[in-house]
C-alpha cells in the first residue's frame, strides 16, 4: 500500500466532521500543510499546544488532528515571541500539517459526545441532549441498571484519563439515579435540556459558579445532579477512536498510514489543594 496524500486524509476527515456543521464562530479545518505533502504517521490531541506539537514532531508525524483550533481568534503576528506564533513555526519547520475538528466534532455522530456517553455506559442509541445552530448535541440516555451518584462517579472517574483536579460532584453520594446527560466540554447552557430531559445526572466540564448553583437551586438538592469531569479529560475519549476511523477508512482506499495519540495530559491544572478543614481523626 501506498502513503495517502494530505488532501486524502482531510478528504476523510471532512467526511467524518463535515466543516459546514461547525458552530459560525468556530475555526476548523486544516490551518497548515501542502495538499501534496505525503502522509506516512497522524498524531491525534485535545489541544494544539506546543509542547504537543513537538510531541507530534518527536513522534515522527507528518498530520496533527487535533479538537481545539490554534487560530481560534485572529492573530497580527506570528513571531515565535508569542506562543501562536512559536506553534505556527514550529509545525511549518517541522514539515507538519495541523487539522483541527472542534465543534464539528461535536455534533458529528460518532463523535466526542458518544464517547464521552460511552464511557458513561449508556448505549450506542443514546439520544441528542439539544439541539446547536440546527445540528444535534449531547447526550442522553438510560444505564442498563440503576446505580448511586457515588457509585457511578467512581466508575467514570476510571474511564477518564487522570488529572489533577478530578471530578467535582453536586449531589448525595447515595442517590439513585439511571437516566444520564452528557456533553464533552463547557456545558452550563444545556441545563433546560438536562431537565426536560429528565435527566437524573448530568456529566460534562466548565461548570461556572452561578448557573451550576441556579441548577442545584431548582433541583431543590434532588436531580438533576452535576458532575463537572473537567474539559480536557471529557473530549480526549474521542482521539482514539477518530484515530481508528481515520487508519480503517484510508486502508480500505489502498493506503497505508500510522496513528497515534498523544499522552500528553494539556489539562492546565497541575495540582489540587483541599480547603475543607482536616477532621480530628485525619491528624491522628
């Protein structure tokens, strides 16, 4: 088999995550390479960061994916004196093309949404939480069986890669709950569709104070219950399997090309301080 051109993997991940369903203030698609250039290894990340460009660039890639776009806001410069401007160069140096599929990826189906609602062990049927410039978003759906929020909380903590801050949970651990919303990424916005849903636990990141505490508010301390899983942690479950798509749907055109993904944690948090006061028995 033969290495597919660059054109030819973004022929395919235009397919996947088709640019036109993007939300309008979003930027995706390729922002650098040569359509010619040959692609033999496609690295896949969260962030565009650059440290995992140089990742990626270590790693002997030719193509990085990642979710979140580099040049989400317009640039004036870039000169390696600023962070965009040493990504840019270092990936144009480095002879790598950067694609990015962000809200695409969203709505596309699969896409981040179903991993994340895989991880949360709902089914392959789950439905679309709400609805984003027209294209379907989220996740819900029932757990094959009942569990408690304590217990379910435990096990998706499992399922998602480490980070520092971990899982922030509103709600008692004892509760019953089987129906479960979920959205990868900031997803405060959604609570009216968490609860028409009828949602007993809603999983996703971002949850500022106000409208996290207005949601508990009219819960009146029942469900919906939160669980802020953090962004980079809820959207990196959707790498590897875009990953394989990719890989399958390039072999089964007569090419053959390398995959990976980054293990690179771009979580901005490096460590977590309890504030809650010690109890007696901890100082013994």
């Amino acid at each position: 088999m033969t290495s597919p051109t660059l054109a030819d993997a973004v022929r395919v991940l235009d397919g996947f995550y088709p640019p036109q369903t993007a939300a309008g203030w979003d930027s995706v698609g390729l922002v650098t390479g040569d359509a010619a250039q040959e692609i033999d290894h496609i690295h896949f990340a969260v962030d565009p960061t650059l440290a995992v460009i140089e990742d990626a660039r270590d790693a002997g890639a030719d193509l990085l994916v990642t979710h979140h776009p580099l040049l989400l806001r317009g640039v004036h410069s870039v000169a390696t004196t600023t962070a965009k401007g040493a990504a840019v160069t270092t990936l144009v140096v480095a002879d790598i093309a950067l694609y990015c599929a962000h809200t695409n990826a969203d709505v596309a189906s699969p896409g981040v949404n179903d991993a994340l609602a895989a991880a949360c062990g709902l089914p392959t049927d789950a439905q679309p939480l709400d609805e984003e410039g027209g294209q379907p978003i989220g996740r819900i759906g029932d757990l094959a069986e009942p569990t408690t929020l304590g217990e379910f909380s435990g096990a998706l903590a499992d399922k998602l890669p480490a980070a520092p801050v971990g899982l922030r949970v509103s709600g008692d651990p004892a509760a019953v709950i089987r129906r479960v919303a979920v959205q990868g990424g900031a997803g405060d916005d959604r609570f009216d569709a968490v609860r028409a849903g009828g949602a007993d636990v809603y999983v996703t990141a971002d949850l500022r104070h106000h409208p996290a505490l207005e949601a508990r508010e009219e819960a009146r301390g029942g469900a919906p219950y939160l669980i802020d899983a953090g962004h980079w942690a809820t959207e990196s479950l959707w790498l590897a399997d875009s990953a394989d798509r990719l890989r399958e749907a390039l072999a089964a055109q007569g090419y053959d090309v390398q995959t990976s993904v980054s293990q690179l944690r771009t979580d901005p948090w490096d460590f977590l301080v309890p504030t809650e006061p010690r109890r007696s028995s901890d100082a013994l």
